[in-house]
C-alpha cells in the first residue's frame, strides 16, 4: 500500500483505498503505481479525496531553521 | 416542488441508448458508508448522490478496504428500467438492471450463488459517462443469475444476472468508485 517514491515525496494516501474507478477521467488508477503527473490529474478531480498532497511545515526558528533572524543587541542605525 | 423545470429535447446533443459494458456491484455489508441523496436545492440535486460511498476494512486482508466487484457485460445486454410501483396517492418506482456476464467459469457461479443471498449497491455507466445508481441504504438491489449453456447448434453460454431496487426513479452517482483490490 505504498505510493511510487517519486509520488510519496509529495502525496499520501488518505483512506487506505488503492483501486479506484474515477468517473470524471474515465478509467481505472492503481493508486500504488500511478505517476506524479497522474497523482497531479487525480487531486485536480473535484471531490478526489482517496489521495492528498503532503503538507509541508513550516520551519520557524531553532536548529535548522532561517538564518536571517535579527541580531540581538544591536539596533540599526537611523538613516535619519 | 420547486426544483421542477422545463424539459428540452435533444438540441443537438448526443442521446445514445444503453449502458457500457462494466457494472460495478458491492453487498451492501461491505460499505462503511452508503451517501444518500444531496439536500441542497440545485437542479438535479434530489437525484443526485450526495459525494462518494465509503468501505470498511476487509477482515481478510488487513489494511485493504472492500470495493466494488467489477462485472463484465456483454456488449448490448446490459439494460435499466424503472417502472412506476404502487397507486394514486401512493406511488413510488421500481428499478431493473439486466446483463449477461460470458462463461461457465466458477467465479459467476460462487458469484451467482452469494449474491442472491444479500442485497447491493449496484453503478451502470451511460455511453456518454454518467454513473446510474440502483439500490440505496437498507433499500438495496437483489440480484439473481440464470445459467443457460447454450446448444451446440447455437445459443449463448453464461449467466443472465437479473437485479431488482426499489427506488424513486433514477439515481445519479458523481463519487469515486473504490474498487475492490485484485
């Protein structure tokens, strides 16, 4: 019950349901083996729920985080 | 009686008689949840399934859903009606699909003989692509399967499944259909 690696980077399963006939594109999808273009033409489907693009945190300080936080004890000089 | 409006002729617009050749059909045990009609007030909404049905788990296989059972229809036998049921002041309607599924295979016999034993949530598609519902929540459709082998001299062997839903007209689906695993 795993998407194609390429695809799992950016979407996840939601149900559990890997088989599914969409009616709106008119054929059939192995969710386990479609490409990321497919999985771009599935979540387009109004209604389309069996699959999800991955939310992506995000990174607010701490290790890892931006390197542009503003110095501490330093103020910057008026240009006035 | 407000969602009555007026009904045009063809304008021009494809109106081809018939079903295609797969009917999706799953026992009605095997839904988590069987969605019912919308309760908006669009055109079309009162007929109308209201998002996609869902399945439970398969005991069977952990982790795996149940789907619909896709059947095979020999091309131009697979048929749906809708009759009128009951009178004045009390009228509803009855649906009947009909399809003839090739071979003597045990699975149409293991099928033929489980089926008529429960009761379905049965999907038809027009030519043109529109999904047809028959059977709904604690009303679904009760199918039979007639075997005929055929003669040597002719005739055709396979099983003719017959399908009865009592139901206030046609039913329109615009859900996913999950389908069971292979």
């Amino acid at each position: 019950m795993e998407l194609r690696p390429e695809v799992a980077e950016q979407f996840e399963l939601t149900m559990g349901v890997t088989r599914v006939h969409v009616p709106q594109l008119g054929r059939d999808y192995d969710l386990t083996r479609i490409s990321l273009e497919e999985a771009e033409q599935l979540v387009a489907v109004p209604g389309f729920d069996r699959l999800r693009r991955k939310q992506v945190p995000v990174k607010r300080g701490g290790a890892g985080g931006s390197n542009h936080r503003p110095r501490k004890g330093k103020k910057k000089e008026s240009l006035m | 009686m407000a969602n009555l409006s007026h009904l045009p002729g063809p304008q021009g617009k494809d109106n081809q008689p018939g079903l295609k050749g797969t009917v999706y059909i799953a026992p009605e045990e095997w839904f988590e949840k069987i969605a019912g009609f919308k309760t908006t007030n669009g055109k079309g909404d009162s007929v109308t399934i209201d998002g996609s049905h869902t399945f439970k788990d398969n005991p069977a296989t952990p982790g795996v859903k149940y789907g619909f059972l896709k059947a095979y229809a020999t091309q131009d036998t697979a048929q749906l009606k809708i009759e009128p049921t009951g009178e004045r002041d009390g009228r509803g309607a009855k649906a009947s699909l009909e399809f003839f599924n090739p071979g003597a295979g045990k699975e149409a016999a293991e099928f033929a003989r489980i089926i008529k034993n429960t009761t379905c949530i049965m999907l038809v598609k027009t030519p043109d692509g529109v999904v047809q519902q028959v059977g709904a929540e604690d009303l679904g459709a009760e199918i039979v399967g007639s075997y005929d082998s055929g003669k040597l001299s002719g005739g055709r062997r396979g099983t003719t499944f017959k399908a009865e839903a009592y139901q206030n007209g046609n039913q329109y689906y615009e859900g996913i259909i999950d389908l069971l695993p292979a």
